[in-house]
C-alpha cells in the first residue's frame, strides 16, 4: 500500500512548484476554455461560477441535471512518485525483507534518494459537483452539491552527512540514510451543499439578472508526517481537522443580445482552519472575479479577471489571482470545440494551455471533456455529464 500512496494523493487533489493550486470548479466546459465561467457558464453550472446566470436560459429549458462534472489536476514536475515506487520496492526487495543488499543495491538506493533530494513537491486537486436546475421566469432554482480537496507531498531525503563516514556503497549506511528520510503533507477539502437563486431584471432599459447562492460548508484540514517508508493512507485519518460554517455567493451578470458582463462574488463570509497542531491556518477568503464576454449561437469568447487574490495557507508563499481567457466553437448545438488560456498575476503557478470538446445530441444529452497542459508533468483532466429538457 505504501508505495502507491503518493499516486493516490494526487488523484485526489493540484499543481504548484511551490505549495498548493487554486481551488478548482470540475466544469470540462469551464476547464476547456481557460477556467472561465463568469460569464460563460450555462444556467446548470451557474452556482459553480456566477449565481446569476441561472437566469439566462432558453425558453424551452424546463430541467437541467449534471451527474456530475469532475476534475483532477496533478503536478510532479521531478517526478518523485515513479522515484519513490522504485526506492521502495527495492528497500522492500532487497534490504528489508532479505537483509542481503549488495553494494551495487545501496548505489542503486542511494541515487534514488540523490534525485529526490531537493525535488518540488508533489502537488494535486480534484473536484466534483452535481446539480439539478429548474429554470424560470419568476425565479430559477438550482440545487447544488460539490467540493474539493488540496493536497502536497513532499519528500524530505536526509543528506549525506546525516550518518558519520557515510560510503554510497555500504547498504548499513545507504539503509540508514533512507531510514532518517521523511515525508511531509499538507492539504485542504471543502464540501458543501446549497440552493441557488436567480432573476433577471430590466434597469433603465437594460438587462441585468442577479443571483444568490446560499449554501452549507464543511472544511477539511490534513497534515501529516513521518518517515518515507512507514508513509500510507492511514495518515489522513490521524490528521484530519474538520469544521462547518454557512456561506454565501452572489453575483450580477449584464446581457444585451449575445454580449454580457458580470461579476462573481464567492464565499462571501472568511473562514478559517487550522491544521493538527495548529502547525497552519488556511483562510477561505471573499474572491471577486469580472468577466467579459461573447456568447452567440455559433461562437463564445469570454476574459475573467480576479479583482482579489486567492490566499490559502497564511503560513505559505501561496498566493494566486488569475487572468483568464476562453474560447468555443459550436456546430448548432451537435458538438463543441473549446480552447482557453490561464496566467497566474502573482507567478505562484504556471501559465497553462486548455482545450476540449463537447457532444450533444438532440441537445439533450451533453458530455464534455477537457484537459490543461502546463508543462511536463503537470497536466489536468476532466469530464461532465448533463442531461437538459
């Protein structure tokens, strides 16, 4: 179990050289085209980015169910899990269980720990959301329910000088420097469940819809350490931290024909957790992001921009605030294609490159895919699922 643990971790939560990533929202439209939505999202999906555009749908929408739309982003930019899988089966294979490690076995171990040694950490995110949206002329309702989690690993390999007259060809001595090597993790999750509502207005001969979404939180802290070779899933369960609290999020959209712009306020009530042993604090704080946008029968273009920034772990060098664009091609409502671009203002994560496509028949049935590239191993995936009547 151990030495698949890492990979574990990643599919569960995101990508950072330095610490964690932006929380995500599972949306494969949204991820295809930049990670936008403020403007862009579809009426299903509004609670995940801008309340207020449950509002603008068709007047033939009568339901909407998405189950579900689910992301994942992962960063192992050294690639440290495949490094650690080896280290381990060989610890496993030939000095734990055998005790009869050659020299040429403790060179073998001790260059695995050499290109451990100083690596970034492991990083990863994931998400999933599902809803169910009635939209109306009086009021749309969308029920929502969703979460996240964030989570690095990070391996501290002891060096060299930790054990006295050390020779990379001695297994005593390469079993004890492998033995004084630690791991570290550090992550945030968040549920939460809510009703969202939206209406849109006419105001001084102009289109506005408003939008609110009440909802219920529960927060999750996990930190965890202990030597490399004893690391294992377990470890979640004797450092996690939990907490509930109510939230809000609001949001306004203009729309003139295919035009629109919004703004998107989340988490509206800052929130704070501390990790076991008050080791750190992650703040949920306010986010406020404008969108701009274009959003025709053939053709969607759309630019958000956070106004705040994002900053997670006070303790860390964390902070993001994104500037994002996105783009979509629809053949009338058959098929999509998507592709959008993402920059992080305060430089915490790297630029990243997103595409993806859409198939829905008989405009019933949609299943969207999506995938981001920002370098060699660090890369995202994701996928919806959406049924429209």
């Amino acid at each position: 179990m151990k030495k698949t643990v890492l990979a574990v971790a990643c599919g569960l939560s995101a990508i950072s050289t330095s610490s964690l990533a932006a929380s995500i929202v599972a949306d494969a439209r949204s991820n295809a085209m930049g990670n936008t939505g403020v403007v862009s999202a579809d009426y299903l999906l509004a609670p995940f980015h801008n309340p207020a555009l449950g509002a603008l749908h068709r007047e033939n929408d009568d339901v909407g169910i998405l189950i579900p739309a689910i992301g994942v982003n992962v960063h192992d930019k050294d690639e440290s899990i495949q490094t650690i899988d080896d280290a381990q089966d060989l610890y496993d294979e030939r000095f734990a269980n055998t005790g009869s490690a050659a020299p040429s076995d403790a060179l073998e171990l001790d260059k695995f720990m050499d290109e451990l040694e100083g690596n970034a950490p492991v990083a990863a995110t994931a998400g999933v959301n599902f809803a169910v949206a009635i939209p109306s002329r009086v009021v749309s309702v969308n029920l929502f329910a969703g979460g996240f989690a964030e989570i690095v690993a990070a391996p501290e390999i002891a060096s060299e000088s930790s054990v006295p007259g050390y020779n990379p060809n001695d297994p005593t001595h390469v079993e004890q420097r492998y033995n004084n090597s630690t791991y570290n993790i550090v992550g945030f999750g968040l549920t939460e469940v809510g009703l969202s509502f939206a209406k849109s207005f006419e105001l001084a001969g102009q289109q506005v819809a408003f939008g609110v979404s009440p909802k219920y939180q529960e927060l999750i802290t996990y930190s965890a350490d202990g030597l490399l070779d004893d690391f294992d899933l377990d470890n979640y369960d004797e450092s996690e931290m939990t907490d509930t609290a109510f939230n809000m999020d609001m949001g306004v959209a203009w729309h003139a024909d295919a035009w629109r712009a919004g703004l998107a306020l989340k988490n509206l009530f800052s929130q704070e957790m501390n990790t076991k042993n008050d080791t750190l604090t992650y703040e949920l704080n306010p986010q406020a992001t404008l969108g701009l946008g274009y959003a025709g029968e053939l053709f969607s273009a759309s630019v958000d921009f956070d106004l705040t920034t994002q900053e997670r772990f006070k303790e860390l060098d964390d902070d993001t605030r994104f500037l994002r664009f996105g783009v979509e091609a629809n053949a009338w409502g058959w098929a999509q294609l998507r592709a959008g671009y993402e920059m992080d203002m305060e430089d915490t994560l790297d630029d990243s490159i997103t595409a993806g496509i859409g198939i829905s028949p008989f405009d019933v049935v949609s299943l969207d895919i999506a995938g981001s590239y920002a370098g060699e191993n660090q890369f995202g995936a994701s996928a919806n699922l959406a049924f429209t009547f």
